[in-house]
C-alpha cells in the first residue's frame, strides 16, 4: 500500500477563448486546481499537473512530459470545448490508459441568473464555463478510430459519486502498479489432483507482471535451523499479543510453530516477497513434514502484514488476495463449505492461513489433531470474517486466458462450524442456489479471496487498466 503511483493531470481548453472571454482560463484553471487535489488526497501518489493544454505545440510539450516522467495512468480534464488535436498528442506520447474527465463545476447552469447577464458575449463566456460535456464526443470517436484505451468519468464538483470515481481510478491504478512489480514465492508442488488449482504462471505475469520466485522448501529449513531461542520466544510473545491462544495448545507445538513463524520473515525479507502460495507433503517424520505442518500461524501473521499466503499452491488465489489486500480490503483464503437452505446463505472457510485484520472478535490459534486430506498436525486459525459487506474476488484462467471474477454480499451473524478453520456465512443479492451456479459457470478454481467492504467498481477499473476481462456475478 505504499507504493508510489505517479499520475498526469492536463486539461484541455482553446486558446481562441481566452482573448475573447476575459477571466474564463483563470477560472477554469480553478476547477482545473480543485480536480487535482481530489486525485492527491488519495494518498501515496506523485501527480504531474500539466494544467492546461490549449494548443497543438503545448500538447507535443506536455506529451513529451508525460513520457519522461513514466505516468502509470493520465487524467484528462475537458474544462470547455477542446479540439480533438490537442487531445491526441499528448496521451499518444503518454502511452497509458486515459481517464477523460467530464466534470462540470456545478450539477447545474443557474438559468435564471444567467439569462439576467444581458450581454450576449459574457453569456457564451459563461455557458463555455459548463460545456465540458460539448467535447466527450469528439474525444470518444477519435480516440475508439485510433484505437487509445480510455474510460470516462462524468459529474461535477462537489458530487461523491464523482469523487469516489475519482479515487477509485487512483486506487485501481495503485493495485496495477503494485502487481506489476510483485514478487510472489511459491514454495513446495500443487495439492496432486486439483486440476483446477493448476496455473500457468506465464499467463498470469502476462496478465498482471510481477515476477514468480521458485523456492526450494530446503531453504526454508535451512534458516529454520538457525532460529535461536530468543527469536522463538519473541514470536511467542507475538502469538499471544495476536492471537487468542487456546489453552489446548500444546507448549510444544506453539514451539515449533514460533521457529517456524520467524523462518517465514526472515525467508519473506531475504527475497523481497510480496505473496506466497505453499503446498507440500514431505515423508513422515521428515524436517519437511515438521515445517509444514507448522506454518499456519506464521502465515497468518505475514498475510496480515500485506504478504498474503495462499495455502494448497493457489497461485491464482494468492494473486488475488494481493489484489484485495493492495486495496486495503484485507483477502482471506476460502472456499465453499456448504449452503444452508432454511436461511438462504452460504458457509466459506478454509484451513491454513487466514487475514487476522478482517476477523469479528478474536483470531483463535487452536490446535487441530489432523489436517484433514493433509499429512500431520498442528496449530490451526479459528476465524469468522467482520460482519457486513464484503467482496468475494477469484484470478481465473479460462480458454481465453487471465479473467477476474467476483462478487459482492455480506457477512452475516449465525452458527459457524468451529472446526479450527475461517470460517463465516454469507448472504447475496441472488439465492443461495442462483449464486453458486452463476460463481461456478464461469470456471473460476473452488478457492476464492474474500475481502471487507465492496470494492467491485475498483476491481473493474483494475481490469481495465490490465487489459483483463472482468466478469461480475452480483
């Protein structure tokens, strides 16, 4: 979250207007002003304000600009009537996705007043002060001919709606930046059989970038070997500051659990790791089956420090609990566990990891007797997801390549199953049964990422901005 974004802002005027209606580029300068620090107040952002462009020399300048200063994304403010050619220039140069602003300085002329002017001349000056929409047009046509990827946001000062559009293109572009520069660690093989687990990991750094680290488990166990004694109890302490620790735990699994936990930093660091995604079986008795069959706890600590982990070897999920996580929406590993029919909702959890900073009440570390359909014991996460709106969010591979699906719902209050898992229930626009039908018919894998608040409208500028296909269920 606090990587820096750098955005471009021009706006777009002509510059026959200025000698003929005094006052009208110093004004629409002011609305130009109030646009840019709309985008600035989303924080962790380096704007370059071009101010406005009103020419065809100034936009090859501004152009040029933009292409220096390695924009991620640029903001296109019409602030009256633009010709198209001095749009062109500049975001051809840019070469990034354009958001055009059509953004009025009020939801309405004031007719009365206006027509009060008089003077004809001072009217049009005035009228050219409102008529961003007169350009949309124009721009949409050249730009669909030549081929530029753009989208388009359409209100007025002082409008939420307008603002939110605004910081969710900030906040979108960020997650973009984010994965393009993301290092995920894979430890370990996929979960044998899970065939829609398995990923092609050129598609998915085609689709988002980022860089796919392949780690030897044995490395793992190396700086294991390593951990003193005074790291284990520190991370011990860390357990209990964390964690509501179940008196069930045994003393020495919370051992081993906290030299593991300290391995798994120190592996995050040595590697600049930005997510991880784990499987492995290991034979019985072996250093591999001890590590992992005790990194459940460590895991959940780094995913709620912004490295999210995937158990299972769900490189697609990881990729999209980073997502949900760069959005400041947290990201926990799930999958369906059953429907409840009497109450129309729908139970998700999964063992393993789980995002310690969207959980209702108490993260518990609870020591499970077998890890079902894994080798071994060891300590486990009991979890329910925060109460309200949520956002469900799957990385796909289909037929076509890399599509983002999801969804949005909320969590509600009720009986969970208290089997040492995340776990939580859910309730959707649609029924329980017409949700799990339209989830499934797009082909997602059986996990998903679940992450607070809704977030879908950023999701889809996320897509938009990476080129990916987004599909939303509800």
């Amino acid at each position: 979250m606090g990587n820096q974004l750098t955005v471009g802002i021009f706006g777009v005027g002509l510059d026959t207007y200025w000698g003929q209606f005094p006052g009208l580029k110093e004004r629409l300068e002011g609305y130009h002003r109030r646009i840019a620090r709309i985008i600035e107040s989303a924080g962790a952002v380096d704007v370059i304000d071009a101010g406005l462009v009103d020419n065809i020399d100034r936009a090859q300048v501004i152009g040029s600009l933009f292409r220096r200063q390695q924009v991620d994304i640029v903001f296109l403010y019409i602030s009256t009537y633009a010709l198209s050619s001095t749009v062109v220039p500049v975001v051809q140069a840019a070469g990034v996705p354009v958001i055009v602003l059509n953004i009025q300085p009020v939801a309405a002329i004031d007719y009365s007043e206006f027509n009060k002017l008089g003077d004809r001349g001072a009217m049009t000056g005035e009228w050219l002060a409102h008529c961003q929409a007169c350009s949309v047009p124009e721009i949409a046509g050249v730009f669909n001919r030549m081929g530029i990827s753009y989208r388009l946001v359409t209100g007025y000062l002082g409008d939420h709606r307008t603002e939110d559009e605004l910081t969710g293109w900030v906040e979108a572009s960020r997650v973009a930046a984010v994965m393009r520069i993301n290092r995920l660690g894979v430890i370990g093989h996929y979960y044998a059989g899970m065939l829609d687990v398995y990923t092609d990991i050129t598609k998915q750094i085609g689709a988002f970038g980022g860089h796919v680290d392949m780690i030897e488990i044995d490395e793992v166990i190396s700086i294991r070997k390593n951990v003193t004694a005074g790291q284990v109890a520190e991370k011990r302490e860390e357990f209990s500051r964390v964690f509501q620790v179940s008196p069930e735990c045994d003393s020495r699994e919370l051992e081993r659990a906290a030299r593991t936990s300290v391995a798994l930093d120190e592996l995050v660091e040595q590697h600049h790791l930005g997510s991880m995604a784990y499987y492995y079986e290991g034979a019985v008795q072996s250093e591999q089956e001890d590590l992992v069959t005790s990194v459940i706890a460590g895991n959940t600590l780094l995913t709620g420090r912004n490295v999210p982990v995937a158990g299972e070897y769900e490189i697609k999920n990881a990729q999209a609990m980073k997502i949900l996580d760069s959005l400041g929406a947290g990201g926990s590993f799930s999958e369906f566990y059953a429907i409840d029919y009497l109450e129309d909702h729908i139970l998700l959890g999964h063992d393993g990891p789980a995002h310690r900073g969207i959980a209702e009440g108490p993260v518990r570390l609870v020591p499970l007797p077998l890890y079902h359909g894994k080798p071994g014991k060891g300590l486990s996460i009991q979890m329910t997801v925060r109460h309200g709106p949520v956002t469900l969010l799957s990385v796909c591979e289909g037929p076509q390549g890399v599509f983002l699906l999801f969804a949005e719902g909320e969590s509600v209050a009720g009986p969970v199953l208290e089997i040492g898992n995340t776990n939580s229930r859910y309730r959707f626009p649609l029924s329980a049964a017409d949700f799990i039908e339209s989830w499934s018919l797009p082909g997602p894998s059986h996990h998903c990422a679940i992450g607070l608040g809704h977030v879908g409208d950023r999701i889809e500028k996320l897509g938009f901005l990476l080129g990916i296909p987004v599909t939303r269920v509800c």
